[in-house]
C-alpha cells in the first residue's frame, strides 16, 4: 500500500512541476530546511503565540534530548481530538510531552504559504513534502502513520 501512495504521490508532483515550472530539487531543498523553530515551554501555555506559530498549513516536528527509553514509557493523554475546520471528531496520538518536561523540546515549522503563495491542492502538496523530508531525515520515533 505504501508504495501505491507513493507512486500517487510522484505522479501528483508531476503534475505540480508541470503546472507550477516547481523542478525536484527545489522543492526538496526548501522541504528539507531551515525551519523556523521555538522552545516548547511546558510553563507558559502562550509558548506558540509568543513564537508567533500561526494555525496554517505547513509542515512541522518535535526534537527532543529525552532518551529513547524515556519516550518508550509515553502516556497518552487523549486518543481523539476535534478538528479545527470540520468540527470532526478524529483520531489521534496526543503523547503527554509535559510528563517530560525535564528534557529539551523544540518545535520546528516551515508553513506552505512561505514557498506556494496559492496551492490548489494543499493536501497532496503536504504529503509530497512530509515523504520528502522523511527521506532527508528518516522516520519520526513517535509518528503515528
């Protein structure tokens, strides 16, 4: 099934390198960094407004210094959350980060609208980007697809 997707994947960019003049190594120079990044402050629950972390589309991840072994032992603090634009309910990994507030943690985000200023399929432009990265970087230890 991976494979199906990401042969989906190659044939929708594609189209975008096609439609938008976008060439491979760009995009992949500009999904792979610099990201912005801001210190997660488990004490200030405004860290991300201060951080000027706006609510639009982007791509974003957490480091940490916490051991592996320290992450094994992660509770969830929620299984489902409402989605902002539909009101959906869905599913989701909400992993307790303050549990661990001992350790270094830091987000990073790079928002779409800093390299395609209108996107008409910001869904698969997402995906794209996310399996790029992922190629750069290797797979998140507690991503949930």
């Amino acid at each position: 099934m991976w494979m199906d997707e990401a042969g989906f994947l190659l044939s929708q960019y594609l189209l975008f390198s096609l439609r938008w003049g976008l060439r491979v190594e760009a995009f992949r120079a500009f999904v792979t960094g610099p990201y912005q990044t801001a210190k997660i402050d488990f004490e200030n629950k405004r860290w991300h407004t201060d951080a000027d972390i706006k609510d639009v589309p982007g791509w974003y991840f957490v480091t940490t210094n916490a051991l592996v072994s320290v992450l094994a032992t992660q509770t969830l603090w929620d299984t489902t959350y409402i989605q902002k634009r539909s009101k959906k309910k869905a599913s989701v990994k909400n992993y307790n980060l303050a549990e661990r507030a001992d350790y270094n943690w830091t987000f990073s985000f790079l928002r779409l609208d800093a390299h395609f200023e209108h996107c008409d399929d910001t869904d698969t432009i997402l995906k794209l980007g996310e399996q790029m990265w992922r190629l750069a970087n290797g797979c998140p230890l507690l991503c949930a697809e």
